[in-house]
C-alpha cells in the first residue's frame, strides 16, 4: 500500500482530534515529528504531554475501505480525477477559441 502525504496528513489530524494525555486528560500535540514508523497498515508515534511531560508511545492501525465494484475506491479522493470527457472536449475547444488568453476564455459575453 503506497501512503501519499495528504493521507498521512489526514491520519495525524484524525489521531490529533482525538488524543489525550492518558496521565492528565489534556489533548497532546500531535505532529509529523511524532511519527517514528510508518507500515504497511499501521503507523507508530512518539509523544511527550506538555502539561504533565508523560512520554506517550502510540500505535494506530490504518484500515482502509476498499469497495468491490470500484478499483480506484480504495484510493484518496485526491489522488483520482472524475472529470466526465465532454466536459474535457468542451474545455479544450475552449482553450482553442480563446488562442490561450485567459481574458477572452472568461470574459462574459
């Protein structure tokens, strides 16, 4: 499984919204230096509390859903383009129309 940055940015925002210091209850900083391994579907952390200075050692499964019918399901949203190929023909002729200035592509008639 190949881990794109938007998601592991995804997966410290997602374990940022939930931790707490398990000594003080007060929420932990989270951050990508906290990050020491990364897996194949797990990632592990390292953390002090900086209310309480509790050293904190993290490990988070990474489940990814993936749907039967489609192959690119189980892939960032980010990371695949749904974009239907009229609208594509219709941008390029467009573009073609225009001879590439932006001014005449957007003006309003």
């Amino acid at each position: 499984m190949d881990i794109d940055p938007h998601t592991i940015q995804q997966i410290l925002t997602r374990i940022r919204e939930q931790l707490r210091c398990p000594q003080c209850r007060k929420r932990m900083s989270v951050s990508l230096e906290s990050l020491k391994v990364l897996g194949e579907n797990f990632v592990v952390m390292q953390m002090q509390c900086g209310t309480c200075d509790a050293h904190i050692m993290l490990h988070a499964t990474i489940a990814i859903q993936k749907g039967n019918d489609d192959p690119e399901s189980g892939k960032n949203a980010s990371t695949k383009l749904m974009v239907d190929i009229d609208d594509i023909k219709e941008l390029e002729k467009s573009i073609q129309k225009s001879n590439g200035s932006f001014t005449k592509l957007f003006d309003t008639p």
